[in-house]
C-alpha cells in the first residue's frame, strides 16, 4: 500500500511577510516541494475587510487629486472619501 503524506517542514517570517514550505512524500520519498508565500503583510490581512471589498488594502488605494467639500478629504480611485459624499 503506497503511503502519501503531506509535510509541513517549515514557517520563515520576515518583517511581517511569511513563507510556508510544505512537501509532499510518498513511500517515504519526497515527490513535490511547494513554498507558499504571503504577499501582503500577515496572514490576516485575507480576511481584512477592506481587501475583501474593494480587492487591495487601504494604502494601496490610488487618489483622484479631488478634495471632498463636506468632510475635507481626498477623494479616491473608487469615487469615495470619509463622509461618503464624495462619490455623488
Ligand atoms: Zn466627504
């Protein structure tokens, strides 16, 4: 009977950015090596709310030059500011 067991062998952090090395064995012999690497600061930000909304984090968001009139704000890539009057 052919044993395939997956390994996790090791977790290197760097200034906030983790890579994850898995591999794979079969028979006791190693078959695949696969490195995960995070490209946004922790894993958590995957499930931060503004990544999941708009598809980047916040400080990835490009501005428009525009300054919002009600709440002073700079206006973003996506049309919207603090107060939210800026998209209308
Ligand atoms: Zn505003």
């Amino acid at each position: 009977m052919k044993k395939i067991q997956l390994r996790q062998d090791d977790i290197e952090e760097k200034g906030g950015l983790k890579s994850i090395t898995f591999t794979l064995f079969k028979d006791d012999s190693p078959l695949w090596r696969i490195r995960f690497k995070s490209l946004h600061e922790g894993i958590e930000s995957l499930f931060n709310p503004h990544l999941a909304q708009f598809g980047k984090m916040c400080y990835e968001m490009k501005g428009t030059g525009f300054t919002c009139p009600i709440c002073n704000s700079e206006i973003d890539e996506l049309g919207l500011c603090n107060c939210g009057t800026g998209s209308a």
